[in-house]
C-alpha cells in the first residue's frame, strides 16, 4: 500500500507529532508492499496538498510534478491541525487517471513566548505561573531556584512560604527542539523598624563599602541554576601592618535625597 512518509533532513524518519513551526519536514511517498500497488515509470503526476504549507521558501500550498516521486522539503508557519495529501495519477496516453491518494493529519507546535503570572508576591503566599501555548509540548520542566518542580504541563503552583527570593524556569521540548524560559519574581519584604513593604527589586541600588570608606566594586552575578550573589576583590589596606588583619564590610542601599524644612 502506498503511503506517505516524513523525513528529516538526514532523510531519517520524522514524527509528525512532534512537528514545530519553522522547523523544516521533508515529505515522501513510497510502496511498503513487497509487490509494488502501482509500477512507477517516470510518466506519472503527483499533487501534493500541505494546507498552508511553504514549498521551498514560496507561498505555493499545491506543489505538482511529473515523473518519479522526489522529498519535497515544506516548512509550517501556523500552529495547530495540519493535513498533507498526495494523488497520483497515470498518464494513459490522453490524460491522467487518479490511481491512488493517501491523507495524513498532525499538529504544529508553537513554543511559547513567556511565562505569565505575578511580578510581585507577598511572604506566604501562593501563586499559579503558565506558559502561553495552546498545544501540548512533549515535555515541561518546571524549576524554583534550580529545583525541579512536580508538575509536568503549562503552569506551576508556588507556595513562596519561606522565599526570599524566586527565579521561575519552564524548559520546554518538542521533537528535536527545546526551548527555556525565565520569569523573575519580587517578594516584598516588610521593613523590620517601619512595617511599610518594598514595591520594587532594590538591588541594583545596594553599594558594598569597606570599613575604610571605600567603595568596592562588586558585581552582582545570575548564574544558570538561578542562584544570585555579589563577586569582586576585597583587599587589605595598604596601612595595614598587623599579623591579624580584618575587613570590614558595610552594605548600604542608595535612596533618594529627603529633604527637612524647619519653620523658625
């Protein structure tokens, strides 16, 4: 029986559920029956249909040839269903006879862009955090702080009860591809001398000084595991003779001016 067949571009087979958009599929049709269902001449037409399918870089849906059956790469640019259909016809020395067709569906995927959810939590409390996709990857890894998480589809529950801090990762794959997204969440935390709350990060405003009144340059690093912390030199003053030498480190947070009017 002839049937259609999905190849990669190391004409190893494809699966077509694992389709993405942008990701090139090359189509083919072959005879997996020991007696051939029709014998190929060179003479016959083959009609491809890829329902918005791109051939080869053009805008043609239809693509049609004659002679014998070639791997015709096409490119999918909409996610969701898609259906591929071949027809081959013989020529009878007048026209052409339909001998045999052959229709396959599957699904495009698009892999999501963000992960949407809260920029801000407060201490304790939960929240659900979801990718913006329609179809079902092939797998979803959710990870809190470089922890991976229990839950395998498109959105994750976080408990923050006891986070001070919280770096959201989905790692998403399809087929041959993956894909990571990250989504940095700010957990207010309260003032300990006025009770008021911090509406935004403050850490690009924290400035590191040592006991000398020096500013040390550090440098505030996000490594891959979603781990955060300050880097740099912390050297000894060069008035320093003793044995046993100390540093001292002070950690300010640079606000804007107040300013105090006193009536007289």
């Amino acid at each position: 029986m002839l049937k259609i067949i999905a190849l990669n571009k190391n004409d190893e087979p494809f699966d077509l559920s694992k389709t993405n958009i942008e990701e090139e599929v090359f189509f083919f049709f072959e005879d997996d029956n020991i007696a051939p269902t029709i014998s190929l001449n060179g003479t016959e037409k083959w009609v491809w249909n890829f329902d918005d399918g791109v051939f080869t870089g053009s805008d043609q849906v239809i693509q049609e040839f004659i002679g014998f059956n070639e791997s015709l790469p096409v490119v999918f640019f909409r996610e969701g269903n898609r259906t591929v259909t071949v027809e081959v016809f013989e020529f009878n020395g007048v026209s052409f006879d339909l001998k045999y067709t052959d229709t396959i569906t599957f699904q495009v995927y698009k892999f999501p862009e963000e992960i949407s959810g809260a920029d801000y939590v407060s201490p304790g409390s939960d929240s659900t955090f979801n990718t913006d996709n329609t179809l079902n990857a092939e797998s979803i890894n959710w990870f809190l702080n470089g922890q991976l998480q229990s839950s395998t589809n498109s959105s994750l529950l976080v408990d923050f009860t006891g986070l001070n801090r919280a770096v959201i990762q989905a790692r998403i794959t399809n087929g041959t591809q993956s894909k990571t997204l990250d989504k940095n969440v700010i957990i207010n935390q309260p003032n300990s001398v006025r009770g008021v709350v911090y509406e935004s990060n403050v850490t690009s405003n924290l400035m590191f000084f040592n006991k000398e009144g020096d500013n040390l340059n550090f440098d505030y690093i996000e490594d891959d595991n979603g781990e955060f912390y300050w880097s740099g030199e912390m050297l000894f003053h060069p008035n320093s003779s003793d044995t046993f030498k100390t540093i001292g480190l002070y950690l300010l947070e640079k606000v804007e001016p107040i300013k105090f009017t006193a009536d007289d």
